[in-house]
C-alpha cells in the first residue's frame, strides 16, 4: 500500500510516545528521495530532529534482548523482504505490517525471519508542538455537534428510527469523503482502518480506479454516495417527523448496492472494504425504513419540491467545489514530485561540481572553527551577525553541529569592513572571536546564538560585554574582509563547501538534506 511506509513511522512514533505531525510526516515520506527505502525512514525521522540509529545487528537471542521495546525491522516472509514495526512482548514479537495488519511471533519465529537491519529511536527531552491536539478537538468538536443534534431531534419528539436513519446518512458522508480522499490518495482514518495492507481479494484502490467505478463522465460512484447521503442528511432534517422522501430515495438507491457487489466479486474479483461499508449503510437505513412505515411511498408536491431543489443546489455546489479540490491535490502531487526532486543528491551534487573550488585557508590562527579540525568536510560560512538572511543559516549551522560535530568542519568567516573600528558589527564579531579564543567553541556558539537570534546590540554587550583585545581580533577580521574581496564575495551569507560553492538553485536550509550524503562521498 502506497502509505504503508508512512503506517510504519507513525507506528513506531506512537508506540515510543512521541507526538508528530501526521500530515507533515506523510509528505516528508512521499517526497523523499530515497522513498519507500530505509534511508527514507532515517531521513523522515532526522527531519523532525528525533534521535535514531540504522544498524545491521546480528541475529541472535542476546542482541534482541539488548533491542528497546518498539523498533522498526526488515523481514523476510512470503512477499520477500519487508519492512515492519516490531513491538516486544514478554514472550513473543508483534510484528505489525500496517494500520491493522498484524501477527505476533514467538522468539524462534521471528529470528528466522529477522534480516538484523533494524531503525529505533529515541524520545526527545522536549516535545514539538503538534496537531494531534487540533485534530482531537475536531474530534471532540464533530462528536458535541452530533450529540446536540441528536437531543435536538428528541426533543421534537422525533422517534427513534428517524433519528438513527438521519445518524446513518451522516456516517454516510463521512465514509464518502473518506472514500473521495482514498481516491486523491490522502490519508483517513478511515482508509486506513478499512484499505491497508491491500491483497490479492482486498484492494480498495483497485476497485475505486476501475472502468465499473465511473458512471458518468467525471462523476464516479465516489461522487454519488457523497450527494446522495448529503442530500438525504438535508432532506430528513427538513422532513424528520415524516422523512416519506428520504424512504423512497433510499428504497431506490438498493439496486446500486446489488451493481457495486455484483462488480466487486464477479467482474474485479476484488472488495473495496469502504464501499461495502456504504453497502452496509444503505441497507441498515432499509431496515429502520421497514421499523417506521408501511405507507412511506405516499408524498406530496411539497416534498418533491424540496428534494428538487436540496438535490440542485447540492449538485451545483459539489460541481463547483470538485475541480478547486481535485487542482489542489494536483498541486500537492506536484509539491511532493517539486521536493523529491529537489532533494535529490545525485542532483545537487552536480550542481555543486560545477563551481569552481576556491583556497579557503588564510593565515589566522584564531578563527572560528567547529566541528573535527580533522574531517573531510569542510564548510565555510561567510557570514555577518547583522544580516537577517543569515539568521536562519545559523540556526543549520547548530543542527549539522548537533548531528556530525565529529564529520564535518565549520569555519565561520565574518565579512566585516573594519574602516570605522567602533561600529557594532566590528564590536559584536571581535567579542566574538575573544570568546572562541579564550572561552572555547560551546561557549563561543551560545553567544553567537544570541545575537544571530535578534538579541538588541545593547543586551548583547551587557551580558557578553567588550572585547578587550580588539586590535588583535580586528586584524583577524581584516584577513577574512581581504580573503572575500580577493574571492569576490561580496554577499551574505555564502556557504563553500570544500572550496565550492553553494548552489544558487538551493535554499541555505536545504543544506541539511544533504550533509549526510556529502560527509559520506567526501
């Protein structure tokens, strides 16, 4: 299933208590470069900064033990190589393949399965905001509204299998769109308790794309079931003492529901679970029909009036809304292939080849440098504490630096004219570079930090006072001005990459897509 990948993240998240946005986490996974691999996982999870380790382990009773109690795995079953989050139990290993599809393992069982690759993460110390507190008010908000309505319609007096037909029209809505979103490809609750983990008799994508799906041009089944229950939902509201129209309507629609088995089991030879579901309402509806009236055919012009024009004015509404949300998912597929490209290393990399290296070293023994003095990588940051632009390439610099201290190597190069020596930036980058002298790199970082946060002049001088070696550091800061002047590096901020050159075409942020790759070819 196309969002399986997604299920197992999720999964895996959840089960360690680590709040998440789902929407946020299902684009990060589908536009991936590396999508649906294992590097996709990894890159997903440093993507929301939760810690997490890849390893091929050996495969023996000793190392599970030593494994935390959810991770993610590959396997081998019937399908081939698979991967799946294993929860441990006491005895034996949930080994969970989807949304519901699961199948527990005794410890014997599950090492023979068991390939050794595995991805576990670690809970953060502090939590991200999320919108699961959003979406459980929809939630809450949705159930309050059905509460209310239900006491409103008993205190009519209305009976009892009105009200649960009128309930059953709205859960009909509700199975619509969340059939409509299976078509676009979104995510539902729904759909994913109904449609994942797709096989050779069960696949709701199957059946909802077929030919048998579209009953008209560029209205399908999908589009039906939606106005068929929003119009009955409006129409038993209107008539609820006596819904005679709705009765009808719904009598009527039977026939569809013999079509849509018919075509599943003879024709696809497939079952589309949702729409068995809305199968299973229509016919339930019948039932309460039956329980209410013998005479429900009887209706008058009033009626047929009102149904006329909830059915039109429902109609137009949805033909006008249908092309907006289907551009928009066009847009949001474009979104997803737009960033899969982007991040694509082989991409960058070329783009990065193509700048011509320049010789970064210059004779100063005291500028900024963090990281391993050592490594292979090597990124220069030409930068000035007043640019808002460099702000957010800052805020990189402490993620790369969070990750890969011990891979990569950061000088910071402040592109400062030192003519008048009592302007702020020349008072701010000399304290600066005394700092990293004398106080050493985690302390230099914090005050970097403050002042590349926005942090007032004043209240930065207050809490890391003057340089008291100016001449020194100014002389430090005319060799990096000379070095730009003479590499004509006349903007901020610049990135060099072993000598080369940011691309252009990339976002400074963008940068964090690729450090792993470049520490790995470099």
């Amino acid at each position: 299933m196309k969002n399986q990948l997604t299920e197992i993240i999720s999964k895996l998240l959840s089960l360690n208590k680590i709040s998440f946005d789902r929407k946020e986490l299902f684009f990060q996974v589908q536009s991936h470069p590396s999508y649906p691999s294992l590097h996709a996982i990894t890159g997903v999870l440093d993507h929301f900064n939760i810690e997490n380790v890849a390893a091929d382990v050996p495969v023996s009773i000793e190392t599970l033990k030593q494994l935390p109690d959810c991770f993610i795995a590959q396997i081998i079953d019937d399908n081939g190589k698979e991967i799946v989050t294993v929860e441990k139990g006491k005895s034996n290993y949930t080994v969970i393949k989807g949304a519901r599809k699961k199948e527990k393992l005794s410890t014997s069982q599950f090492i023979k399965k068991f390939t050794g690759i595995i991805v576990a993460v670690e809970k953060p110390e502090h939590k991200e905001v999320t919108t699961h507190l959003n979406l459980l008010n929809n939630n809450f908000l949705l159930i309050g509204l059905a509460i209310a309505l239900v006491l409103f319609l008993f205190n009519l007096e209305v009976s009892l299998p009105n009200i649960f037909y009128f309930l059953l029209s709205l859960i009909g809505i509700f199975i619509s769109i969340a059939i409509i979103k299976q078509e676009l490809g979104l995510e539902t609750a729904i759909g994913n308790a109904f449609c994942s983990g797709g096989t050779e008799k069960k696949d709701c994508d199957a059946v909802l794309t077929s030919k048998g799906a579209e009953l008209l041009k560029g209205y399908k089944l999908s589009d039906f079931s939606l106005l068929y229950f929003i119009i009955l939902s409006f129409l038993t509201l209107v008539q609820i003492q006596n819904p005679n129209t709705s009765f009808i309507i719904s009598v009527i629609a039977l026939p569809i529901t013999i079509y849509s088995i018919y075509y599943q089991y003879f024709i696809l030879k497939k079952w589309c679970l949702l729409c068995l579901t809305i199968v299973g309402v229509l016919w339930i509806q019948s039932f309460f029909i039956l329980l209410e009236s013998n005479n429900f055919y009887k209706i008058g012009l009033n009626e047929v009036f009102t149904f006329l024009i909830i059915a039109t004015l429902t109609f137009l509404f949805w033909s006008f809304l249908k092309p907006i949300l289907f551009e928009v998912n066009t847009l949001r597929k474009d979104k997803i292939k737009a960033f899969k490209f982007q991040r694509n290393f082989d991409v960058f990399h070329t783009m990065l080849n193509k700048s011509k290296p320049l010789e970064t070293a210059i004779e100063v023994t005291n500028e900024v440098v963090f990281g391993n003095l050592n490594a292979n990588l090597e990124i220069v940051v030409i930068t000035n504490p007043f640019c808002g632009h460099c702000r957010p390439v800052h805020e990189v610099i402490e993620n790369i630096l969070l990750k890969y201290e011990n891979e990569v190597k950061i000088i910071i190069r402040f592109y400062m004219n030192t003519e008048n020596i009592e302007n702020d930036g020349v008072t701010v980058t000399t304290r600066i570079l005394e700092i990293y002298k004398n106080e050493g790199k985690q302390v230099c970082l914090k005050a970097m930090k403050d002042i590349y946060k926005g942090m007032e002049t004043n209240l930065w001088l207050k809490k890391w006072e003057k340089c008291n070696e100016k001449e020194v550091q100014i002389e430090i800061l005319k060799r990096g001005w000379n070095w730009c002047i003479e590499n004509n590096i006349n903007f901020t901020p610049e990135l060099l990459i072993n000598g080369k050159a940011y691309p252009k075409q990339y976002e400074k942020s963008e940068l964090l897509f690729f450090i792993e790759d470049l520490i790995e070819t470099n």
